[in-house]
C-alpha cells in the first residue's frame, strides 16, 4: 500500500555524463558530492518515477517491467562502467495506474515491460538511494520535444505527490557535447548567461505562474539558449517536473549550482 502520509518530493537533477559520477572523474567532483547528499532531503519515498533524457517515443511511454534490467547506453568507458547494477524492483502496478490515468486525461500513452534502467535513471539513483530498495519505473519523453507537452504530461503526474512518490527529472541543464571538451572555461561563457536566466524562471518569486508558464515554454528565447541546448532532451525532464510540482506550487529551490566538466549546471527541488 503506498504511504499517502507524506507528500512526494520533484527534483530536476544533471545526471552527468555517461557514468563519470561514479567513476571518480575530476570533472564531476561537485555533482558527485551533491547526488550523495541530496537524498537525505527526500525522505522514503514509496516508488520513484525517473523522466530520463534518454528515453524518447511517440507517447509517453512507461516502463513496466518487474525486474528490469540494466541498459548500458552509454560506449567508450572502462569496463567497469558495464558492470554497475542497481537491483531496484520496478513497479508494473503504478505504471498501470499512470497509464490510466494519463488516458483519461486525454494524453494517449503506452507501456513497456520488456525495457530497462537506462544511466538516466541507474547513474543518479545509485548515489541518491544506494540501497537500491525503492521501486523505480521510468517514463519517456515525447518525440518532437515540445515544451508544451511536457508540461501538460507533469501536471497529469501531479496526484503521484500525494502517494508519496518521488518524481526525478534526469537530465541536464547545459548540454553542448562539444563545448564540454572545449579548453575554455572562462566565467564570462555563456552556460553563465542561460543558467542565471534558467534560475530566475524557476525560482523567483515574482513571477507568477503565467508568467513563470511563458518563460519555460519560450525556453529557446533565452539568452544563449540553443548555445546550451542544441538539442533539448536534456532540458525537458525539467519542464515535466515543473508541471508536476502543480500550477499553485512555491517556486522550486536551487539546491546545486556548480560546474560539471568546466560548465556551469543546476538542480532544482520542489520540496
């Protein structure tokens, strides 16, 4: 029976790259350090709901799967990178309830039980809750990747807040592969410029929820938007988590603003 007592957390979080954060890398001291700490925040959640960048199909697809397995997509690391494990049952029963209900919203979607973890989920998961005891199921992105959309799939998601499941959007909030290998690290690069904008449509306070609505989905209009994002499949877990915490939530909280290989990322919590 799932614990309706307490209320589930939404966290948008950088995942890093492939499985560095668990391999020591230099370049991810600080998000390594900060997925360690971070869960003790969340409390004991009663099931876990990852929306990973690395997952796109046509509808919002869930994973229903009751062990699932590890999907290592990620290529050119050690070999110890193919052997993690994060033994986590899923949970087919809630991947059914949310399926049904993004149905009767009207959002058309489908299950998959034969899918596993990808890094987006196993990566993040295994400093956040190593014990690896808390159901986990994961939910795709939406193929055209239009911010709209992906709000409207959050706040279809919103009624998990109250079974006490803890919402993870996976992704990263700057995402340009060749700019991550680039020599430059200079403060004044413009991973600073989207970041600054990224927090004050997520946290200010004086925005109200149309206007915070309108920034969000006018994401490419901020200043050196495409720059960070080339592509958005990074970005649009928080769009997702954003609709879920509800149209009436506080803003979220800044809880990780630090560098990832030179560049500059958050994370974003809605207690």
């Amino acid at each position: 029976m799932k614990n309706k007592m307490n209320k589930g957390s939404i966290l948008y979080l950088p995942h890093g790259g492939g499985p560095l954060p668990l391999l020591n890398d230099p370049g991810h001291s600080e998000l390594s350090e900060f997925l360690k700490t971070i869960g003790g925040r969340l409390g004991q959640p009663s099931a876990i709901l990852v929306v990973s960048a690395h997952w796109e199909k046509t509808v919002p697809t869930l994973l229903a799967a009751d062990r699932p397995e590890m999907l290592y997509d990620y290529s050119g690391f050690p070999p110890e990178s193919y052997e993690i494990q994060y033994p986590s049952p899923g949970d087919p029963g809630l991947a059914r309830d949310i399926h049904s209900v993004l149905q009767n919203s009207g959002i058309p979607s489908d299950l998959d039980d034969t899918r596993g973890y990808d890094h987006g989920l196993f990566i993040p998961l295994k400093l956040l809750f190593p014990k690896a005891d808390i159901p986990c199921l994961q939910i795709s992105l939406i193929k055209g990747l239009t911010p709209e959309q992906h709000i409207s799939l959050g706040r279809a998601l919103h009624f998990l807040r109250d079974q006490n499941v803890l919402i993870i959007g996976s992704g990263m909030s700057f995402h340009n592969m060749r700019a991550f290998f680039s020599s430059s690290n200079s403060h004044s690069q413009p991973d600073l410029d989207f970041d600054q904008w990224l927090v004050k449509a997520c946290c200010s306070e004086a925005l109200t929820p149309a206007e915070r609505d309108h920034e969000l989905i006018n994401w490419s209009q901020a200043p050196s938007a495409r720059y960070c994002h080339p592509r958005e499949e990074h970005l649009l877990p928080l769009h997702v988590c954003y609709g879920a915490a509800g149209p009436e939530s506080p803003p979220a909280e800044l809880v990780f603003n630090g560098r990832v290989m030179g560049k500059k990322v958050s994370a974003f919590l809605w207690g």
